[in-house]
C-alpha cells in the first residue's frame, strides 16, 4: 500500500478528483448558466429567452454606469479608509511585546465576527438615523439643532463597509508585520533613514504582500457588497449588488441580472490581475 | 590631547522584564582610540551586544554617558551617529538588489545617484565582491552576504565600524579565512573596529585589545597578550583558554609583587599576584595554563627553560602521571599532586623522548616559572 502509493506520488492527480467533480457541478456549470443566460432576450415573467442578444450589456454599460461606478468608487474608497485605519492597527498589535496583549486585541478585531453581519449592519441604522445615537448625542450637546442625514448615504455605506470588511484588511497585514524582522529598522536607523524614511523604504515595502492581500480582500466584496448598501444606502447608495438583486427579484430581468453579474465579475477578476501582478514585481519572482 | 574614538562613562543599562528589573550593562567604562581593533569577549548575556547597541543608538543608556569622537552622544539617534552596524544576520534588505541595499545610506546622506553607484561599486571591489550588484541578497551565499553587509557599513565611511559577532553563522574554514581578511581590511581603511565575539580565539588573533565581560561587568581591558598571560580575575582565566586552578592560602606577600601560597597538601609555592586581588584576602587560587607545565623525568631532567632562569624561580611538584591524551599537536597530560589536585599539562608533539617516554602511573615532577602562575581571588 506504502509502496503503491509512493509510486503514484506524482500522478496523484486522482485525489482531486473529488474536488474538480464539485466544482463542475456546483461552480462552473452556473457560471456557465449565467454566461448563456446573460446572452438571452428576456420573456415573459423575467425568464431567458431566444434570441441571443447583447443588449443587456450594451444597457449594463449604459444606463447602468452609474451605480457600476459607484460601486468600483466605493469599494476603492473603503480599501483606501481600511488601509488607513488597518494599517496602524495590525503593526500596533504584532508590536505588543507581551504576548496576552497581542492575543486580546487580536481577538478585539475578531470579535464581531460572533454576530450576525446582518444585526450588525442593523446597529449602524440605529447609530446613523435621524433620531439615532449620533444625532442625538450631538444635538443634546447643542452641535447641531436639526439632525444630520447621515442614512441612506453614500457616506452610510462607506462607514458600514469599512466596519465590516476591516478585519479583512487588519489580518493579512498583522500577518505580515509579525513576519518582518525588525532587524531591519536598526539597520535603516544605522545608515542613516529617519523614521519616516525607515517606514517608506524598508517596512512598507517588506510588508506589502499583506497590504496587497488586504486589499483585495476588502476590494472584492465590497465591490458585491448587498446588504449593506440595502440596509444603509438607501436610494442614493445603491450598488451593483443591490442591483442585481432586484433583476432576479422585484424587476424580474433575469438575462440583465446575469450580464451585470458577469460585468462584476470582469471587475473583481480585473482587480486580481492587478493584485497578482503588483504581488510579482513585489516579491521580485 | 588624547585621540580616543568612543569613550563609555559608567555605563548601565537596565531592561524591564516581567515586572523585575535586569542589569545587562554594569558601570562599564572604557576608552576606544581611534583606528583601534578592540574586542567585546564574553559568553552570551554578558551584555555585550548590549553594549554595542548602546553605542550604535539603537538603546539608551540608564546612566552614564557615551561619547564618539568627543562628541556626546545623549538625545543623538541612530541614524545621526558617526557609527555604522555590522549585524550578526547582516540584515541586508531582502528587497533591494545589492547595489541598493550599499546605496541605501549613501542616498540617505543626499549622495547623488551616479555617485553612490560609483561609491557602491568600489565597495564591492573593496570586498573582493565584484559584479554581484545586481542580485539579490539571498542569491548570495553565508560569506558573500557578510561582504555585502560589510561594503554597505564601509561605504558610509563611519568613524567607528560596529560589529556583532560578524563571523557567527560562517562555517569554521570561512571562519578563519575572514578573520585575517577583516583584520587585512581595518588595517587597510584604519577605521575603529569594536568587535562583538563569544569566541576568545577570534578575539585574541584579531583584536588590538580585548574587553572580557561577564554579567553585565567588564572585568578586565588588555592586550590579547595580556589577557591571556595575566588575567586578573578567576572568570577571565577560566574564560580564555584552558587554565589549571589550584586552591591554597596565601601566606605571604612580598614587596616584589610575588606571593607564597601553600597548597592543601602543605606545599608552598611562589607565585604572580594579581593586581586585582584583594588585600585581605586569604583563601586564594593560582591559576596556571597547561603549556607552562613541565614534566620532568630522571630521562628527562627539566632544561625545557634554557638559560637566563634562575632554578631558584622554578616551582617543582612530585606528580603522579594519571592518563595522557594525544590531541594531535600536542599530548594533554593528567597530573595527581598531593592530596586528590589535579592538573593538566600540555606538552607539544616535538620531543618525542619527553612525550614518548611517559607511562601512565609514573611518578614525575612537574615544574613552571613562577612567574607564569597567578594568584587569584577565589
């Protein structure tokens, strides 16, 4: 048995077997549903229908625009507000010395992770309402006297995604902030690179494959995102995942619902293109 | 007017750990002059990487003051001192090619470009490294990278070059190799050199001086040759090289600077008294390394001194030879004196009518100078 499995160590390829049988049954076979679909005229009741057509892409592009790039501008927005914010944060929790303080705080960040997002989001139109916490701590200390709309709001959606998609962001670049040896900030130190220096030319650079992965773990699913711009968007912050959703719910467009499905995923697989490739010339390979 | 490099004033440093306070530097003073080879020996935790950091900005000291050319170095960081690091994993940028990682501290001084390519360039060609610039660190191997992390220091052109056990994760040939290269190349570019080392081999053939350290305390400051001969306190004897401690009381002093101390066995002998022992002290030890120990046979009558010595300068000890062992160019002999000391003699492997004619079992005499044996505080 040893034996037999040591002579096939290389053209192992069965044991994947399983793996590729679900992902072409569960994974391309829809992908590929959605790509014939999207090519179909709509008929009646919102379902495909013959003939072949583009122009539900022509109209994805078109008058849709819009949200499309409201949605890449978004999403763009969060990362760059995530990196920001998440940044510090990692290199503030891989610097505790004490090992108790790191596993807390990296906990902290973990956290809301035990609630439901959708509750979590919820919170946050308590937080934004007209008469919610904000407002109202503000107006009582006499900031303000007529409330701030600050729900359904682009400005909602950017807070909410940036709340929820930030651990996303702190994680990978906690991950490599704990791999840099700090060795080098003495050896920047020694020849002469002041801290800001010493940070822009030997740490940020050391610890960009966590800023590139953390990026593209926020950009992604902020780009999809749906629940949060339904919940805190309102009109005004609809996005293209909302959008979606209505085509195959309420405004029943099944083939427009699938060729902006398949314009999103251009988008996230466009982003990973320049994710992979800013990683290559990273790493130097 | 005096030309030192680095002058430390009672230096201490204290590191909080785990709620307690612990002293890695302990009143450490020390003047280095300029173009000057001087060594921090001592085994590890003894501070002495401590106290190159401290030298380098990279730790502020608790009390005391560091001073570099003349220069105080308080409220001074890192990257404004004259000094440069060599690190004992060179800590060369791994994202830099070698030429960038040399440039680095040129362009930090606001070097032009063409300039600091020209500069790297002669640095490599000064580490016998040319042509290199253009990979990356880990393309290199263990010895290379030390080049590297060496040309990119040198570059910089620092009054003092720091370096921490720079050697250490080189195998033992490449070891020796750099060891007469470093020393080549100080001798070349006459900056100061205060070198880290646990190794006492490496600190005694390259270093002008040697600071021996231990827990904190620098315990003795000399010449290789110095350190080596007359160490001055039990640890440094024990330290550097093999030493034979014999425990006894100290019976007399004498104005010469010799003392009489007799051996649990009731024997006296005359030795070398240390500078630091204490003057009340009695209950002493005389340390003596194994190559000044003689063995004399009646086929072998002590001559080892040649003229010049007066016998009456000569200790002599009845000795049971108890084993012998052949360690290539020498023959290391296990002596039995009085009452259960041991010690050991080292004889070379160059007569063969000393060496061969010994049995185990033999009784012998053994003898040295008296001047080679020093009494120590126990």
């Amino acid at each position: 048995m040893t034996n037999w499995l040591k002579r096939n160590q290389k053209n192992g390829s069965f044991l994947a077997a399983p793996t590729v049988v679900w992902l072409l049954i569960f994974f391309v076979l829809p992908l590929v549903i959605v790509l014939v679909v999207s090519l179909m005229s709509r008929g009646r009741g919102g379902v495909a229908e013959l003939p072949f057509t583009l122009a539900h892409y022509a109209r994805s592009f078109d008058v849709f625009s819009i949200i499309l790039w409201r949605s890449i501008g978004l999403a763009a927005l969060t990362t760059v507000v995530c990196l920001i914010v998440g940044y510090p944060l990692a290199f503030f929790i891989s610097t505790r010395r004490r090992r108790r303080a790191q596993q807390i705080t990296l906990f902290l960040v973990i956290l809301p992770f035990w609630t439901n997002f959708l509750i979590r989001t919820y919170a946050w139109r308590i937080l934004l309402g007209d008469e919610g916490t904000i407002n109202g701590f503000l107006m009582s200390l006499g900031v303000i006297s007529e409330p701030l709309s600050l729900l359904n709001t682009q400005f909602a959606v950017l807070v909410g995604l940036v709340y929820g998609f930030l651990p996303f962001m702190v994680l990978p670049i906690f991950a490599s902030v704990e791999r840099f040896n700090f060795r080098y900030v003495d050896a920047a130190h020694d020849l002469g690179a002041n801290d800001v220096r010493t940070f822009l030319r030997v740490v940020l650079p050391l610890t960009m494959p966590g800023v590139l992965a953390g990026c593209a773990l926020v950009f992604i699913p902020s780009v999809g995102a749906f629940v949060t711009p339904d919940l805190l968007g309102g009109a005004k912050g609809l996005m293209i995942g909302n959008l979606i959703n209505n085509q195959f719910g309420g405004s029943g467009n099944m083939p427009l619902g699938s060729a902006l499905s398949i314009v999103m995923m251009a988008v996230v697989m466009l982003s990973l293109l320049v994710y992979v490739f800013a990683n290559r010339r990273d790493t130097g390979a | 007017m005096t030309s030192y490099d680095v002058e430390l004033k009672d230096i201490v440093k204290d590191f909080e750990s785990g709620g307690g306070r612990v002293r890695a530097v302990d009143h450490v003073s020390v003047d280095i002059a300029d173009g000057e080879f001087f060594a921090l020996l001592g085994p590890s935790g003894c501070g002495k990487t401590t106290t190159l950091r401290l030298i380098a900005g990279f730790e502020q000291p608790t009390a005391g003051h560091i001073l570099i050319r003349g220069r105080a170095m308080e409220g001074i960081p890192a990257y404004h001192r004259p000094v440069n690091t060599v690190f004992q994993d060179y800590a060369l940028f791994p994202h830099l090619t070698v030429e960038q990682n040399i440039m680095f501290g040129l362009q930090m001084e606001g070097v032009h470009k063409r300039e600091a390519v020209k500069l790297a360039g002669e640095a490599l060609e000064m580490v016998r490294l040319p042509g290199v610039g253009e990979r990356k660190p880990h393309q290199l191997s263990g010895g290379q990278q030390q080049r590297v992390a060496l040309a990119r220091s040198l570059v910089k052109q620092p009054a003092v070059l720091l370096l921490d056990e720079p050697l250490g994760a080189l195998d033992l040939k490449l070891r020796k190799n750099m060891q007469y290269e470093l020393k080549a190349l100080q001798r070349d570019v006459g900056i100061t050199f205060i070198y880290v080392t646990h190794d006492q081999e490496e600190a005694i053939t390259m270093a002008d001086r040697i600071a021996v350290m231990n827990e904190g305390k620098m315990l003795q400051v000399g010449t290789p040759k110095q350190i080596y001969e007359h160490p001055e306190t039990h640890f440094v004897a024990d330290f550097i090289g093999e030493t034979n401690f014999i425990a006894g009381a100290l019976t007399e002093r004498g104005g010469d600077g010799y003392g009489s101390v007799r051996l649990q066995d009731g024997s006296v002998i005359r030795a070398q008294l240390a500078d630091t022992l204490g003057s009340a002290a009695s209950a002493v030890t005389v340390a003596i390394r194994p190559e000044r120990i003689g063995i004399s046979t009646p086929l072998n009558p002590p001559t080892a001194f040649g003229g010049g010595v007066d016998s009456s300068e000569i200790a002599m000890l009845d000795a049971l030879l108890v084993d012998s062992q052949y360690i290539g160019t020498d023959t290391r002999f296990t002596l039995r004196i009085g009452d259960g000391i041991e010690l050991v003699a080292r004889l070379q492997n160059i007569d063969d009518l000393a060496v061969n004619t010994l049995r185990i079992g033999q009784k012998v005499k053994v003898f040295w100078q008296e001047s080679s044996a020093t009494v120590l505080d126990r």
